[in-house]
C-alpha cells in the first residue's frame, strides 16, 4: 500500500493480544479458493513504508496498547510512538495527548475550553489506566512518527 497517507484500522472478532501484534497480524481475503478445502484464501498486508500516522479503533479491553509500534525501511527503524487517545462517553468525545516531553494532557472543550490540563508523565500510565479517562472508555489510539 503506497498510496495512502494514513491508516485506520478496525478490530475484529478474535482480538489480537497487542496492537503491535494487530498491526502484524493483518491480513485481507482474496477472491481465489483454497484447492483443498475451498475456503478463502488470505493475504497479508504489508507496508512498502512505514505510515506516517496509524489510527486504532479500540472494541474491547482485552488488548493490551503497545506504547510504541517499529517498522524496518531501507535498514533503518522507523518508529511511531501513541500521539493521542480518544474517548468516548455520555455523547461526548474527550482525548489524551503525548507531548514530544512524555507528558500527557487532558483535552475536554466543553470543561477545559481551548486549554489542556497536564495529567503527569506517559511512563506512569499503565496500559489499564489508558482504558478509562474520566468515565470514558478508549476508543482511539493515534501513533505517529517521531
């Protein structure tokens, strides 16, 4: 895929253990038949490049958010760190955001206006507490590179 500038990506059914290993773990079904057994053959998705931003829709709990996601292109490491994360509750939408620092601040327009709060260093977050936000679940994971 080289034609795309960004990439969201949607759980399915069986939920991988990570993100990191969502993210290897994609795979697309063909229109070809498996001679055997006439089941749809799949195909993995790969990336010619590393995206410049990855996006995560987040369905269950049962995952645990990979803090950064890495990528070999033309022997070098390309790394996308978590940038953002959105959450979701009572019909309103609040996020998290990464500072270049690893500080996290809070973002709520309707309660914080136009500023954002600081909620301390991304280290301290351990994957549970990245779930729930102020009575909002996780529904979005941004990465981006670094």
């Amino acid at each position: 895929m080289n034609d795309r500038l960004d990439f969201v990506l949607h759980e399915k059914e069986e939920t991988p253990k990570s993100t990191s290993q969502w993210l290897w773990s994609l795979e697309h079904e063909t229109h070809e038949e498996c001679p055997d057994c006439s089941c749809a053959l799949k195909q993995p998705i790969s990336f010619k490049s590393a995206p410049n931003v990855l996006v995560f829709e987040i369905n269950s709990k049962n995952i645990k958010i990979s803090k950064t996601l890495k990528f070999v292109q033309d022997s070098e490491t390309v790394v996308l760190d978590i940038r953002g994360l959105i959450y979701h509750g009572d019909f309103h939408f609040t996020s998290h955001i990464i500072g270049n620092d690893n500080n996290v601040w809070y973002h709520d327009g309707m309660m914080t206006g136009s500023t954002c709060e600081n909620e301390g260093d991304f280290d301290s977050f351990s994957t549970k507490k990245l779930f729930k936000c102020k009575g909002k679940r996780l529904l979005l994971v941004v990465y981006a590179r670094v």
